[in-house]
C-alpha cells in the first residue's frame, strides 16, 4: 500500500500491540502474545510447542518491555532464570487478555524479520540482584 505522497505507510501493527497491551493494563487484565517463533525469534526454545509460544507480556511478568516498531523486546524469568526475549513484531500472531480472552490476531508476514543485533542490547547484567525485588504501583 502507498499513500498519496508516494510513500509506504509504517505498520499498523505494533500501534495496535501497543494499545491492547496498555487497555489491558488498564483494566487488571494479563497482556499475552502468542508468537509464530523463526530464526529471528529469540525464546527459551525448551518452552516453544509446534513452532509457537505464548508469552505474559504484562508490566508484572517483564522488565524493560518495549515494543517497537520493529520488534518487542524484554527480559522475563523462566524456571527462576532471566532471559532476553527479541520478538519482531511481523511474528506476533496475537495479543490477547488472559483472564477473557479478548483481543485482535495478526497474519504472520514472511517478510524479513530484523535481526536482534538490531535492539539496543543492556550493558548491565541480567543476573538478578542479590536483593530482594520490590513491586511498586505507579497509577
């Protein structure tokens, strides 16, 4: 699709990732992504069943979640160890609210996914902190 100028328009997609992600923030409800994994994908392997995963994307679940226009990005905890998750937006089949399920499905494109050397890479450790972690609600 062109628009009027000549150009091709940016995708709809994570505009929408974005939105539904944030109304079910709003709401109590548990942001989930269910992604068609690839080579460009980067998920604990041990976890994907026939080619997909389904990952909580919720402000609980992660830490430094962003969702570009690109790809989404995060660390989470699986089995008590911090992992990296890169996650191109083209390979999100769906978004969608835990507890009721509503929300919107994508196609997956086949189009070239951006690699993750392509993310802004953390230069702090992903080990935990010896600490003990705090949740604190900001509204």
């Amino acid at each position: 699709m062109v628009d009027s100028a000549g150009a091709t328009p940016t995708s709809t997609r994570p505009y929408l990732i974005r939105a539904l992600h944030e109304w079910c923030s709003d709401n109590g409800l548990t942001p989930y992504i269910r992604v068609k994994v690839d080579d460009a994908t980067v998920v604990p392997q041990q976890f994907v069943q026939d080619g997909e995963i389904v990952l909580n994307i919720s402000w609980d679940a992660t830490t430094d979640l962003k969702i570009d226009q690109d790809y989404l990005s995060f660390k989470a905890r699986f089995s008590g160890a911090v992992k990296e998750i890169f996650v191109p937006v083209g390979r999100v089949e769906a978004i969608f609210a835990r507890e009721n399920g509503q929300g919107m499905a994508f196609p997956v494109t086949d189009a070239p996914s951006p690699s993750p050397s392509a993310a802004p890479r953390d230069t702090s450790s992903a080990e935990p902190s010896s600490r003990r972690p705090t949740l604190t609600r900001v509204k």
